[in-house]
C-alpha cells in the first residue's frame, strides 16, 4: 500500500528535510485531500504537537473527517487517542510516549489499547544513526528499533518505520534496515524516510511493507497517477 503524508506546522501542509529545515510548503488541506482522493489511507501528522509547540487540531479534524487516515503527533495520552478516534481517525500513531527511560512504556500503552483498542494503533519507531529517537526526532535513546519490535508488538496493530538519517534527502532509502525490522515482526510495517523511486517502493512491495510517501510526491519526483495504478494493482 502506498500511502501520501500530510504533515502540519503553523497551520500549513509542509515537508521537512531530517525533521528540522522546511523545504517547502504544500497546498491547503483541502487541495491536498483533493490530489490524495485515489488513495485508500492518508497519513497525517501534526509536527507542532510532536515537538510539544502548539497544535494543528482543527486542521486534523477537518482531515479525519474527510478521509481515511492514520494520524499523529502530540498522542502522549489515552485520552488524545480516543479524540482522535472520535473525530474520525481510522488510526492512531503513537510515537514518544510509547518509551520510557527503561524502554516501552507499557503502562501508558495499555491505556491507549483499552481507549481505541490495539489493532487501531501504530507505534512509530524512528531512527536516525542506529537509535530510536523521539519528541519529534529532536531526542535520542538508547534502544534500536530491532530490539524493540517485539517488545511493543501486544500493543498495537502495526509499526510506522521512519529511517530519519534518509528522510527528505532524495537520495532513495535504507531498505537494508528495513528488511531486518521485517525479520523481527509479522506486524504491519510502513516505510518512510528517503523513498525516492518506483525501485524503493517495489523493494519494499517484495518485504511486504507499506510505503508512505512526503517528499517525493511533493516535488513531483514521483507521479500521483503513477502511483495511485500501482497502488491499485497491489
């Protein structure tokens, strides 16, 4: 499945290069929802919320509402999961909260299972220079996403893998890491970070991971008709 990415920050559709420079703004929500409508999932993520600087909850109220989407940034509580539900996300992505000093935060993560139920939820595991990073890539831990795969497997229905070290470079990304992480789940996995090509997204086809696509769609690197006939096809 190949899945767009609408990403906010100060009321605008962005795309960030490694989480930090913005590189370019998109159009309203509304036009994109509109260049996105051949696609079964869109994926929604409030950068302002993810690194604790505001919000954009209006913007993914009108989004969720509207379409099919996975949705994250900011969710640290049970509480901001069942909203996000409640105003029509068809999934949440957790992403900080789901780790602690010590490593999952099982606690918290069985609070949102018990919310929304797990086959709703997709943990996000980010990864820049080998470690799981968190609070919008901002911070580093000392856990690898390899390891903690299994751990986090009873609380959610799938992984939102994002190879930070490639993301918004253009460069094609890491589909070596990629396939060891599908070595140690049967759990949905969606690939973003990097993905440049009509090749990377076959590579990942073959692991049987998702591809979720910012940049390349974007700057018309890749073609949303193109795309929207393979992603039928799949």
């Amino acid at each position: 499945m190949i899945i767009p990415c609408i990403d906010l920050m100060d009321g605008k559709v962005v795309q960030l290069v490694q989480g930090k420079e913005k590189a370019l703004e998109g159009g309203t929500p509304a036009e994109m929802l509109e260049r996105f409508a051949a696609f079964g999932e869109i994926q929604v993520i409030d950068l302002d919320a993810a690194i604790g600087k505001g919000a954009n909850d209006e913007l993914v109220e009108f989004l969720a509402a509207r379409a099919r989407c996975r949705v994250g940034g900011g969710v640290r509580t049970a509480e901001r999961a069942r909203k996000l539900v409640e105003q029509g996300a068809h999934r949440v992505i957790v992403g900080t909260a789901a780790f602690a000093y010590h490593g999952v935060n099982g606690l918290l993560l069985q609070e949102i299972v018990e919310a929304v139920g797990a086959e709703r939820i997709l943990i996000a595991l980010d990864s820049k220079d080998g470690r799981v990073v968190v609070k919008g890539w901002r911070e580093s831990t000392r856990f690898t996403a390899e390891e903690m795969l299994p751990q986090l497997e009873r609380y959610c229905g799938g992984f939102l893998c994002t190879c930070v070290d490639k993301e918004g470079m253009m460069q094609g990304t890491d589909l070596e890491w990629f396939a060891r992480l599908r070595g140690k789940t049967g759990h949905e996995i969606t690939a973003a970070g990097g993905i440049t090509t009509l090749a990377d997204i076959a590579a990942l086809q073959k692991l049987e991971i998702h591809a979720a696509l910012g940049m390349a769609i974007y700057t018309e690197r890749l073609d949303l008709g193109e795309l929207a006939r393979l992603n039928q096809g799949a």
